[in-house]
C-alpha cells in the first residue's frame, strides 16, 4: 500500500465508524431543533448521538424533546444456495430529537 492509501484508511476509518447523520428542523415551540439518526446501519450508538448533541449545543447544553428507537428485522427462508437455515437481520433504527438550550 502506498502512503497516500495508508493515510486514507488512517483518516477515513474514525470518521465511518459511528456516523450520525444531523438535521436541523423546527421544534415544538417553532424553535430550531435537531433530529439526530444513529441508527446500526450507519455504525452508530446512542452514545455517538449524545455526543453528537454535545458537539451541536456545546457549552449551552441540550434539552431532549424525543427519543426513540424502532427495532427492524428481515430474513428469508433457506435455499439450495443458502444455508439450512436461511438468514435474518436486525436492526435498532435511533433517532434523537434536540434543542439547544
């Protein structure tokens, strides 16, 4: 590998592991708001959107206006082409909803 290619797997690597993906949007009040998604798919935690948060708002801090989690699962039936058992796979779908204070 050569050194470019090794200092783009050092860089990018952090940066895929525990992607959140942030939109600003309104609020309740009609104050500016943020949904948070940190959902499996993306390599994210709730602890990736808390800290997300923190990094949105700062010092200021963070009011938590909805939480929630919906937990999705596929599968298929087994085949000649798959094993006896078949596959399935499941997923924990995250979104944070914020407001600076």
């Amino acid at each position: 590998m050569n050194k470019h290619g090794l200092f783009f797997s050092l860089v990018a690597l952090p940066l895929l592991a525990g992607c959140v993906t942030t939109k600003e949007v309104y609020g309740p009040d009609g104050g500016k708001a943020y949904t948070l998604n940190c959902s499996d798919d993306r390599g994210a935690t709730w602890d990736h959107c808390y800290e997300k948060a923190g990094e949105i708002c700062r010092e200021n801090g963070y009011t938590v206006l909805e939480k929630n989690m919906d937990q999705s699962a596929s599968g298929s039936a087994g085949t000649l082409d798959e094993e006896v058992f078949g596959r399935y796979d499941s997923q924990n779908n995250r979104v944070l909803m914020i407001q600076c204070n």
